[in-house]
C-alpha cells in the first residue's frame, strides 16, 4: 500500500477509443459509428419529457444535514435535470455532483445486458475523471466480467459500497482485479445504477477517490438523483435496428467485421486489444445469436441481414 498510485494518462485517448469506441470524456464526442453517437449530440426525436417518467418520493431527511452551499449546488444540478436532454448535459450534471461530493474520479453509462440479465457490454460510457491508463488496462484485462461492484450494481441495482463488495471478491481474478483498482486509487467508492425494464439495459454511476465516511454521508442523496440522471442516458440509448434485431453488442460486430476480413481470432485480439480467449467469447455469441455453425455462415447471415452498414 505505500505504492505511488498509478494516476497518471500516459496511454492515450486513440488508444483508450481502440477498446472503448464508445467512451467519450471531457467533452469530446464517442467514436463515429459508435451506438452512443446519439449520446453526444442532440436527443433524439420523440424523446419524452422528463417530467413523463415515473416519479420517485421526495424524502426531505436526505437534505437534513447538508450545508446551505451544498444545498445551493443540490438546487443547480435539479435545475440543469429538468433540461438536460443529452449525454453532454450527463456530462455536466456529474461535474456538479463531483463538486458537491468532493469526489476525485467520477464515470457513468449504459451497460447492454443478456436476456439473463448478466453483463454483455457497454452500450455508452461517459468518463468524468477516471485516468485513461486505469480505462484501458480494465478494457484490455476484461475486468467488467470480474469486477465485483459492477457484477452486484447490475445483479441487485443497491448501492454498492466498494469496501463491502471487495469483500465479495474470491477467485483469483476478482482478488486481482480489486489489488489492481486499489493501486490506481479505486478503494473507496459508492456506485448506484437502474435497470430499465423490457429494454435489457441499465445505467451505472461511480464516485469514487474520496474518505469512505464522506462518500456515505451521500449516499440517499446520490439515491435520489439516480432516476433523473438514468432517464436521460436511457433516452439516448442507441441502437441500430439490424441490431436490435439481432441483439449483437457492439463488440460482437466489431469482430463481425474483422471476420468479414479473413481475420484470425489471434489477429483479432492483437487489432482490438483484448485476449484470444475473450475473442473467443464472442465469436461463440455470434455464432449462437446469428443462429450458425461456421464463420462462414456468420458473415453470410450479417450480409444477408444488413448488419454491415456499409455495405
């Protein structure tokens, strides 16, 4: 523990979009052609009014101990909800929010479940403050599959407090991943997130960098907000219709593509940046989504289905 910890950016934002296309930070935009290139702009047509959603009670003991500033910058982030429409407004509300927590490393997004209900992939991420060494090494190491807090967050959708869901962790790649997080500054930490119902989609939402005293002292509060900031990610979810037909992730047609190209699994891992075996993983979910026993059937299929868009 008496490791520097590991804070600093030296792989780069190109490099960080190679195993998140979808991720977008300090106000850029994702990646063209990502599903979260709605995310970025404008929200789309025919998206309803936050003020339609289904409410949630107002419990005024979540305000009993906050300060008169802190009740200031509660107000602005409720006033900046009641507009927000985008994931840049998104943005923007958890800068507020980071301001009010004090928290130094802040992310959010949409994560993309299986008809189980079990992580697949990442629809959208919006990063606050996390580093952009901590975001690859966790993309490259497949650690969503492992992480203890996401794994509940998405099982429960409680707020998770990372100290009691580290606790959880018992194979040796959880106990890898959580000594990991602990040497980039992820010890303490509060994540929250929301399931949206019929759609196999959930928002997540880390604060994290902070006392562990002071990330609980908000903790009805971050509660509170979560529906708000849910309903506007959700509402900018996109899917392309070939897509959602099918129900390929992202990552899946990614490796569509590259096995239209004659790539190898091998190959595939080394342009994407992940393990042979998580690529693999995918080309089975393929096989078993497109309904095929061959790659060559898979490409044939997605032809067929016009899941290549350029095509």
């Amino acid at each position: 523990m008496g490791e520097a910890l590991k804070l600093n950016n030296s792989v780069s934002s190109s490099q960080l979009h190679r195993v998140f296309p979808f991720i977008r930070q300090n106000g850029e935009g994702p990646v063209t052609g990502s599903p979260s290139a709605q995310l970025a702009g404008e929200s789309l047509p025919g998206v309803p009014s936050l003020l339609k959603g289904p409410t949630h009670p107002f419990k005024t003991e979540i305000f009993d101990d906050l300060s008169k500033n802190e009740m200031q910058c509660v107000l602005e982030i409720l006033h900046h909800t009641m507009q927000a429409t985008t994931g840049t407004d998104v943005h923007h509300l958890l800068q507020l929010v980071q301001h009010v927590l004090d928290s130094p490393l802040v992310i959010g997004g949409i994560a993309q479940l299986t008809p189980r209900g079990t992580f697949q992939d990442f629809n959208s991420v919006i990063n606050v403050s996390y580093s952009n060494d901590w975001l690859y090494h966790y993309g490259t190491r497949g650690y969503a599959t492992v992480d203890p807090v996401l794994q509940s967050a998405l099982s429960t959708f409680e707020t998770q407090v990372w100290e009691q869901s580290y606790k959880g962790a018992s194979s040796a790649k959880q106990l890898e991943f959580v000594e990991e997080a602990r040497s980039y500054g992820l010890t303490h930490g509060i994540t929250i997130g929301m399931l949206e119902p019929g759609r196999n989609f959930a928002s997540f939402f880390s604060f994290a960098g902070g006392e562990l005293a002071y990330n609980l002292r908000y903790k009805k509060l971050l509660e509170y907000l979560l529906p708000y900031f849910h309903r506007i990610l959700i509402s900018n979810v996109h899917t392309p219709s070939t897509n959602r037909v099918k129900g390929l992730s992202q990552r899946e047609l990614t490796v569509l593509e590259w096995m239209k190209q004659g790539k190898t699994n091998w190959e595939i891992s080394r342009i994407i940046g992940v393990s042979e075996r998580t690529v693999r993983f995918h080309v089975e979910g393929i096989f078993e989504k497109l309904d095929v026993g061959s790659r060559t059937q898979a490409v044939a299929c997605a032809i067929e289905q016009g899941l290549f868009p350029n095509m």
